[in-house]
C-alpha cells in the first residue's frame, strides 16, 4: 500500500513541483515580503510597516470605496441581466438559439486590449457613437473620461458587456436542469409564467446565482483591466482606480513589493470575506 | 365529477400522426387504464386530456364541455405524474398548498384542504420535509396529495407507480385503487403494465401504435379479446400463439393442422363463417389452457426447456413439435402446471389442447369466431 502511494507521488512530483515553485512559493513568500520595508537595501522585517500604511493610505482607501463601488452595483445588474438572458434564450419560441448562445458568449473571447480600445472609442467625447446617439435623441453628449462618475459608468457598462453573457451560459444550463414536468405541474395549478419565474425559477437556480456571483465578486476584487485601458490608469485623477490598479502601482511602478503584498492579500481576503458572507446569507435553510 | 368524451382525437408532430382518430367515452366515477407498450400514444393521449399537448383534431369534452381550448387549470382535471414533479425546493405542506396559495384561496380552506389530503393519505408526519427526505413512494403519495387538494373532477395518472420498487408498486397499487371508492371520482390512469392495468381498471384501453384496439372490461379482454394484439397483451405470461392451417371445413367447424407439431389436429368450432381450407391461422393458447394428454381435443408433444416454479403453479418453457429424439422446434411454448404435476427441465411431456379454451386468428391478426 505505502509503495503504491510513493509511486503515485512520483508520477505527480513534477507537477508538484512546479505547483510549488511557481505557485505555493510565491503566495508564501509574498504573505513575507508584506512584512518587510522593501525600499530599503537590503529589505528588513518591519511588521507594521506596510499594513500600517496601509490602515491611513487615503490611495489605499480611494481604491477599496471604487471597487466596493463596482462591487456593489455592477455585480447585481450584471447578474440581473444574465438571469433574464438565460430565461430568453432557454425560451422555446426562440429561433436560431445557437447563434444567441454563441453572440452572448462571444465578448470573453475578445482580447482585453481589443475590446478596451473599442470601448474608448465608442464613448470617444467628439466622435464615439454613444454620446452621437445620445444627440440624436437630443440628449447634450457627457464627457465621459474626464469626470468620475461617467468613467466609472463606463467601466460598468464594459464588465457587464463583457461578462454577462458568460454568466448567462452558466445560467441557462442551470436554467437546463429543471424539470419540464413541474412547471406543468404548476401550469396545472394555475400559476402564471411570471409567478413559475419568482416561485419555481428562481429558488431552483438559487445554488447556480450564487455561484456566479461569488465568481463575480472575486473578478470584480480583481478588477484591472478596465481601469487600466479605458479610463487610462484609473482616471481622471484616480476616480477609477481599483485595487488590482494600485497594486499594480505600488508593485510594479514603484516596485514597493511589501506594500503591493499587503495591498495583494486585502483583495483575497475581502473577497473571501465577502463570497462567505454571500454563501451564508443564501444557505439552504435546514 | 365528471364523464370524459374523446371524438376522433388526433396528435400529429409535424407530418408524424402519433394518435390516429381516438374515440374513447370514460363515464362519470369510471377507472379508466390507458395500456399499451411503449410509444404507443397513451401518454400523448393523457396529456392531451391535460392540456398539456394540443389536439390536432377532433375534440375532446369534460363534463359535456369541450375542452380544446380551455386551459388546462380550468379543466377541473389534476394528473399526477410518473417523476412525481414535486416542488424540491418546498415542504411537503408547501407544495400541497401551492397552486391554492398562488391562486389566493382563502387560507382556511387551504388548510382544510390540505389536512384532508394528508389525513387521505397518511402524510401527515411528513409535512414538514422537503421532497428529497422522503422515500419514492411517499414522493408519490405527496404527488397524489397535490392532486387531491385542487378537488378535481377528473385524476389523471400518467404511469405514477414506474419509478417505484415491485413491493411499493402492489402496495401503491391497492391505495390507488382505495382513493378511488374513497373519492368517487374519474380517474384516467396509464400504464405500460398489463397487471396495473388489470387490477385497477373498471374499463381497459388497449392501445398499439396510435390506434385503439380494444375498449373493454378487464375480464373480457382477457377472455374474449378482438385480436391477436389484445390477446398477446393481456395476461402474464402471455397467450401462446401456435401456426396452423385449414385442413377441411365441416359446417359450423374448421378442421385445423398445426403447422409444427407433426400434423396433430383440432375442430374448432365457429360461430361465423369459417376461413377456406389451405388458409394460414394463428391458434391462441392461455397457458393454463394446457391440460394432461388426453383430457383435451388434441394432444402435441414438447420438449420441457426451463421450468419456473413459483410455489402455486409452475411455468414450463417448452419447445414445440420436438419428438424424442429430435432438435428444438420453432414454437416456444409457455404451460402453467400445478406445482405438484411439474416437470424437470429436459423432460418430454405431451400436453393436450381443448378447442373451446383456445382462440382463432387469422394472418393479419383478427380474430375468427
């Protein structure tokens, strides 16, 4: 038997070790590093130094109150309109459900960088479609990139084209999964289609919801590429930075790795925190 | 309470015609059972009386009201299903009270309603689990619960009893069969089990391929089916069917050949007029229509191959038309012995047929009287 283990373990050894130089080592080593002053040579242990910053780092909490910000409503909207996507397309009156599924599917394929670009242009002041759109309907045009409001809507309008789609497909096979005889079942005890959606729909997808929103909630923690392409490093003035941005700041602008490894565990443990608070707010009642 | 009328039901699925004109008449209070192997339409047809399927044509009535194109909450009619199809997400009492609540029936006769139902079906203790605590056959008494709190005029049952193990299915089986004297009610049951269908209908409809074989009293499917179909469908084991063909016809008699038994004979006596000689016909035999060598009017011999002994009666699988000595014949004979006459595998036995306990078809199936 304790052959038989060794010879298994031998046959996942280089997996292993990679797992632990590229990953374990790494995640280990940087929960250290956040410990130490790193701009001094050579770096010394001081515990308090960076997460004593971080406590009165008004950057620090810029970024946490935008990513809550995000956080808190484009997650709901998103996961809102997903719901009602996966509903259309598992609608037996839709035709060409393949082409929808893979329309909807489509923007998390789409290169980060791509897509960006595309969406600095379409929200372009002088020439972007959005605000000719908003003109033609005699709506004045926003300047989108220059005041934070606007730039945080459009970091929200991106993530949720991006990902409610993806959050879409995850639904509908969860949607997929219900059984076509109890909504007859109900059709026989006269419950309407919007009632079956409320009372049978949405209890039933509840463990497939919260799935994705705690997927969601730990992108969004993460979130950089957004703030980073389409309102250039979290513009105007910071109004977008998140914390994955300031991160990246600290770390790799200022190279100041203690602070960016402090500033690194925040984000994991709030989205711990938070996925958990989420598990325990939606637990099956027993 | 209600009677159930069906007048030339038809159910196409795009150009495939799945039930091929259906005229079925279930009266008020009647145990109607739907039977008939798979494919065969009977769920189609049930679902049909739902509402659940359109109907392509004809036109089907609840209570002297057609009902093509009523919903089917208003049909007065409730159905149980073969899945169950509980609520899983709620109670046992939820998902009895469910469609009243959703409907805003007052909450007093909701809980008379629902108390009633679980007193009818000793669910009571149950009540507060959720559908994934309960064992399948208290899945189906909450599944017939939730039939019974809508009060409706007609049940219907589409193979509630195929999930369950054979123990549960003859205990379910004879509480079915109490709810309906309890209740009084219509009820329209379909089943693909010939026994279910025996011992709960007051009426069978015996269905093939879409089409309505035989409508008629349990008994008098198995006495006296309309054709080789019913014949071969009703009872377990079922009819023995052995080829023959006319060798001479004598007044109200044919005289008949067996075609794998080396030239044995019977008269067969006939009401109606009797085939031409030289035509091919199908014998019907019940297994136990076969009696001792001798007792009956025409004695073959076989070969015992298997024999199954269940305690009352014995059932011997037989190979027709072997002689000592000779290979297998082409006919598979079921006979039911008494125990204490059963015979061990291998054995020869001669087994004689009586002419007035065996049934005549001709080649395409119908019967001849």
């Amino acid at each position: 038997m304790r052959y038989q283990n060794a010879t298994a373990y031998r046959f996942l050894a280089p997996y292993l070790l990679i797992f632990s130089i590229f990953w374990l080592w790494p995640i280990i080593n940087s929960f250290l590093i956040s410990f130490q002053a790193t701009r001094t040579v050579p770096w010394r242990f001081a515990p308090t130094f960076n997460w004593g910053r971080l406590i009165g780092d008004p950057a620090f909490f810029n970024a946490l109150k935008n990513t809550l910000l995000i956080l808190v409503i484009q997650v709901p909207v998103m996961i809102t309109l997903a719901i009602v996507m996966a509903v259309l397309l598992n609608s037996p009156l839709l035709k060409a459900r393949g082409l929808f599924r893979f329309a909807f599917f489509a923007p998390v394929v789409v290169g980060e960088v791509a897509y960006s670009a595309v969406f600095r242009l379409m929200f372009n002041l002088d020439y972007g479609i959005i605000n000719k759109l908003l003109n033609s309907v005699g709506l004045p045009r926003i300047d989108w990139f220059s005041n934070v409001t606007p730039a945080m809507a459009v970091i929200m309008i991106a993530v949720t084209w991006r990902w409610a789609g993806y959050n879409a497909i995850i639904l509908l096979a969860g949607l997929q999964s219900i059984p076509q005889d109890v909504y007859e079942a109900a059709t026989l005890d006269r419950v309407s289609k919007l009632k079956q959606f409320f009372y049978i729909t949405l209890p039933l997808l509840k463990p497939i919801i919260v799935f994705c929103a705690v997927l969601s909630i730990i992108g969004t923690m993460q979130l950089f590429t957004e703030p980073f392409l389409i309102t250039e490093r979290g513009g105007p003035g910071g109004g977008t930075e998140t914390l994955g941005l300031l991160l990246y700041r600290q770390g790799f602008r200022s190279l100041n790795f203690g602070y960016a490894s402090a500033i690194a565990y925040t984000m994991a443990g709030l989205a711990i925190a938070i996925s958990l608070v989420q598990l325990w707010l939606t637990r099956e009642p027993k | 309470m209600a009677a159930v009328t069906l007048k030339n039901v038809v159910k196409r699925f795009g150009v495939f015609e799945i039930v091929h004109g259906a005229n079925i008449d279930v009266e008020d209070g009647e145990f109607v059972v739907f039977v008939g192997p798979s494919g065969c339409g009977k769920s189609t047809l049930l679902r049909m009386i739902a509402g659940l399927e359109d109907i392509s044509g004809g036109e089907i009535a609840i209570g002297g009201k057609v009902v093509n194109n009523v919903e089917p909450a208003d049909r007065g009619i409730a159905m149980v299903f073969q899945s169950y199809a509980l609520y899983p997400h709620m109670s046992v009492e939820q998902n009895l009270s469910f469609g009243l609540r959703m409907n805003g029936n007052p909450k007093a006769d909701t809980e008379r309603r629902v108390k009633r139902a679980s007193e009818i079906l000793r669910i009571a203790e149950l009540m507060k689990r959720r559908p994934r605590q309960l064992s399948g056959g208290q899945r189906q008494r909450v599944a017939i619960g939730r039939a019974i709190v809508r009060e409706p005029q007609v049940f219907l049952f589409d193979e509630p009893l195929s999930n369950l193990d054979a123990e549960l299915r003859v205990q379910m089986r004879v509480e079915i069969s109490r709810l309906h004297k309890e209740l009084g009610v219509t009820m329209i049951y379909v089943t693909h089990d010939q026994t279910e269908a025996m011992t709960l209908a007051d009426r069978i409809v015996v269905l093939n391929a879409g089409n309505i074989e035989q409508i008629g009293a349990p008994l008098d499917l198995y006495d006296d089916p309309a054709n080789r179909f019913v014949a071969g469908f009703v009872g377990s084991p079922k009819m023995n069917f052995l080829a023959a063909q006319v060798v001479g016809n004598d007044g109200n008699a044919t005289l008949l050949e067996l075609a794998n038994h080396g030239g044995a004979r019977l008269q067969k006596p006939l009401s109606g007029a009797p085939p031409a000689v030289g035509a091919e016909v199908v014998l019907g035999v019940r297994p136990e229509h076969f009696f001792e060598a001798g007792e009956g009017d025409c004695d073959i011999a076989v070969k015992a191959d298997v024999a199954e002994h269940l305690g009352s009666v014995s059932y011997v699988y037989a190979n027709a038309g072997a002689a000592p000595g000779a290979n297998a014949g082409p006919e598979e004979l079921i006979i039911e012995r008494e125990a204490s006459r059963q015979r061990a595998t291998g054995d020869h036995m001669v087994v004689s047929i009586k002419a007035g306990q065996s049934l005549l078809f001709d080649k395409s199936g119908a019967r001849i009287r």
